[in-house]
C-alpha cells in the first residue's frame, strides 16, 4: 500500500508539471516578475542618471562674491564631489541590475520553447508507464529514464522559480524600503535643480562708482556670502539623504538580483551534480 501511495503521489505530481508547462501558468507569472522587476531597475537607473546631472551641473556652477572688496569666486557644488563618486556607482550597479534582469527574460523565453516543453511532457509520461510497469524495460534504461526527466524538469521550471521567488522575496521584505528611497531620492533631485536654479540667476548690477552703488554692492556681496553658506548646508542636507538612500537601494536590487538568484542556481546546480553523479555510477547501491 504504501509503495502504490508513493506512486500515486508521483504520478500526480508528473501530470501537475505537463499541465504547468502547457499552460505556461508560472511562465506567464515569471514573465510578469521579471518584468515588474526591470521597470524598477529601469526607472531607478533613470533616477541615478538624473542625479549625476544635476550634481554636475551644482559642482560647474561658481558664484563671484566681493567680500571687503576683494572679488572670490566659489563652488559651492563641489562639496558634493564625493556624492557623485557614489552616484555614478550606484547607475552601474542599477544598470548591472537592470541587465540581469534582461538576461532572465531571455531565458524564460528560452524555457518556455513548446519543443522543450514536447520533450518534457514525453520523458515525464515515459517515467510514469515505467513506475507503474517498471519490467517493460531493463532497469538501467528505466533509471536514465528516470534521470533525465528530473534533469529536463529542473531546467525547465528553474528560472520561472527564480522570477518568482525574487518577486516574493521584495515584496515581503524589500518593497517598503524600495518605495522610500525612491521617493526621497527623486526629492532630492528636485532639491538640487532647484538650488543649481537659485545659484544661476543672474545678479547684474551696473557698475557705478558712486559710493551708495558700493554700498549696495557691499550689501549684496554680504549677501550672497550667507547664500553661499545657506546652499553648503543644503547641498550636505542632500548628500546625506542621497547616501543613505542610495546604498538602500543598492541593498535591494543586490539582494533581488544577484545574491538569492546565485543561491537558487547553487541550489539547482547541487541537485544536477547529484544527478549526474547517480547516471555514471558514482552513487552506486549496494
């Protein structure tokens, strides 16, 4: 009884797989994943491309101050010249994210090939006639029967289960933390275009050498130094928001893209070397 329940239970699971890859219900799912998942990357790229520009244009923009009459020029933007180190880091991880991300769809599509699928469904159908009647055929056939339809079956669900389980993984974890970062840092651009806006207006005064023109130019050069000090602190408001969220995003697409993948595929690569390791006899029963 209990060796009919075992193949009852197999035999079940073997119609669930043909019916699964028919249907193509988990690729259709994984597809849907992957593709959530490249828009993110795709979108905080574009976040971090944006970011670099306006850090670039807040590091070019100089500000002339005459303070006790003495012409200075500052850069106020300079201050966030680290900031843009990470920055420009943190696009190529999103682009290396985005990128892994493509490679998935690739192999869904790949994956999901009806002729694969054909091969398949004949393996997972020849393995069912042989648990039932395992004395049609000679019992080494029967094992390699055996064994390339659990290899077959490996390949073919593995990606769609890695989309899937990337997806879980950052909603029940990741999602929260995606959402905010991604908002501040889009605030963030908006706060130093604005700032770049204000350090890029024009302040012509004529020149006039009448002493109430020199005051009035002593008083703007006055203020324009407490502008500067004003926009310093508003550019390392920005730099520290920037860093934290950045490395939080960082974070996520790490995690969702390349660490559990890699962990799935060192999970399906054990599961083939043990295969292959069973086929040529190096796992022998005695």
């Amino acid at each position: 009884m209990l060796r009919i329940g075992w193949k009852l239970l197999l035999s079940c699971l073997a119609v669930a797989l043909v019916v699964l890859a028919w249907r193509g219900m988990v690729d259709d799912l994984g597809r849907d994943y992957t593709q959530a998942g490249l828009s993110r990357a795709l979108i905080t790229f574009g976040i971090a491309r944006g970011l670099n520009g306006v850090i670039s244009v807040a590091q070019g923009t100089e500000i002339a101050i005459e303070p006790a009459g003495i012409g200075v020029v500052l850069a106020p933007g300079q201050i966030l010249d680290p900031i843009n180190d990470l920055v420009e880091r943190f696009s190529w991880i999103m682009l290396a994210s985005a990128t892994s991300l493509g490679i998935q769809q690739v192999l869904l599509k790949v994956m999901a090939w009806p002729g694969l699928t054909l091969l398949l469904a004949v393996l997972l159908a020849a393995t069912l006639v042989l648990l039932w009647w395992p004395r049609a055929v000679a019992t080494g056939i029967r094992r390699w029967v055996y064994r390339l339809a659990l290899l077959l079956t490996i390949l073919r669900f593995a990606i769609p289960l890695i989309a899937i389980g990337n997806e879980l993984l950052y909603t029940a974890f990741l999602e929260p933390q995606y959402s905010d970062s991604r908002a501040q840092l889009e605030q963030s651009v908006e706060t130093i275009g604005a700032i770049n806006q204000q350090s890029a207006a024009p302040s012509s005064e004529a020149p006039s050498s009448s002493w109430l023109e020199s005051a009035k130019r002593a008083y703007a050069s006055a203020a324009d130094t407490v502008n500067v000090e004003r926009r310093i602190e508003a550019f390392k408001l920005a730099a520290a928001d920037i860093s934290e969220h950045a490395i939080n995003l960082i974070v996520v697409f790490i995690l969702q893209t390349i660490l559990f993948p890699l962990l799935f595929l060192w999970l399906m690569l054990q599961a083939l070397k043990a295969v292959i390791r069973t086929q040529f006899g190096l796992e022998r029963r005695h």
